[in-house]
C-alpha cells in the first residue's frame, strides 16, 4: 500500500477498545499515492508458506515509491520469520514492506478500498477475499498454480470474462501489477469494468 509521503502504516488496534478505528494511510490520485495490498493465505503470513515467494522484489524494484501491505498472521512470529525472509531475499527493498494488524469487517475493506492494486499470492490464492476485493471493484492481480488452491481467483475472472489481473509467469505478475499502480486512468478503467 502506497501512503502520501510521510504517511505512517495503521496502528496496532488495542484489545477492548470498543468503537476505535485503526488509521488507514491515504492512498491514491495525487502526491505519490498509489498502493498495493497483498494478502496471505488464511488471513496471514504462515511461517512455511510459500508465500515469501510473492514477487514483492520484482514490484519494488520497478516502482521505487511502491509499499507493500501484508496483513499480521494469528501468531506474531509469522510476521516475523516472513519479514526476515524478505530481508534475506530482497535486501533493503524489504523496509516498503509493511505488517499490518489483521482486520475484519469493514475495517478490512477499509485497507482494501485504500490499495491501488490487491496482489493475489501466488500458490495460495484468494477465495472470499477474493470476492472481497472484486466487490469493492479492486484489480486483483493473480499468477494461477497448477492446483486448484492457486486456480480460484482465475474462475472468478473467467466468470467475469476479464483477463486483465491473470499473469502468465512472474514477470507477468510484476509488470501488470506496476502498470496498474502507475496508471490511474488504466486502473479506474478497469475498476469500473470489474
């Protein structure tokens, strides 16, 4: 996800404080506001997933302003043994990732209505949340497996008779993932057509 410079990453939601709202950065039009959300299988990040295998590098190495947004898995260590995983494969480029605390209900489409573009991780990919997104008309770019698991976010876009978010290989997925950041009149296009 992509905030306005300066703009810091949603604070950790307090248990028991009823009513509180976490701060969603602001993303989009204008100022360097484009974004990406990513979400992990399951809600979160699992510490053998493959899931560090999102082609985070390739997307910050070709947009140089772009942050990433991962929601925190239901142990803190996931998150942990992820980030450092990015930081072993994709060195200082891992600092534009962001965790953030896993949301539910409209907090939740909240963070999504703010990303530019919902990244679907490749080998895992979304189901209701992939509903989720379509719903609140996000491009949601998938690379498609060989297994059902990594398949559901292709069915939905062929029910649709769009291709626009299936990539072909992970190249694939890089550049039709910076293209639509970058191109705020392509992707309200496309987010109109969804």
């Amino acid at each position: 996800l992509r905030a306005r410079s300066g703009a810091r990453s949603a604070p950790r939601r307090r248990r028991g404080s009823a009513g509180a709202r976490p701060r969603v950065p602001r993303v989009g039009g204008g100022a360097g506001g484009r974004g990406a959300l990513a979400r992990l299988a399951g809600g979160g990040p699992r510490p053998v997933a493959p899931a560090g295998r999102l082609p985070a590098g390739g997307i910050l190495a070709r947009d140089r302003r772009a942050v990433i947004v991962l929601l925190d898995g239901q142990e803190a260590e996931w998150s942990k043994l992820l980030c450092a995983r990015f930081g072993r494969s994709i060195g200082a480029a891992a600092e534009r990732i962001r965790f953030a605390p896993r949301r539910s209900g409209t907090d939740y489409l909240r963070l999504l209505m703010a990303a530019d573009v919902v990244l679907d991780t490749p080998h895992f990919c979304g189901g209701l949340s992939s509903y989720e997104a379509f719903a609140c008309a996000k491009a949601l770019i998938t690379l498609p497996s060989p297994f059902l698991r990594g398949r559901l976010t292709l069915g939905l876009y062929r029910q649709m008779g769009l291709d626009i978010g299936v990539a072909r290989n992970g190249d694939d997925y890089v550049r039709r993932a910076v293209e639509l950041a970058e191109t705020p009149l392509r992707r309200a296009e496309v987010e109109r057509t969804i």
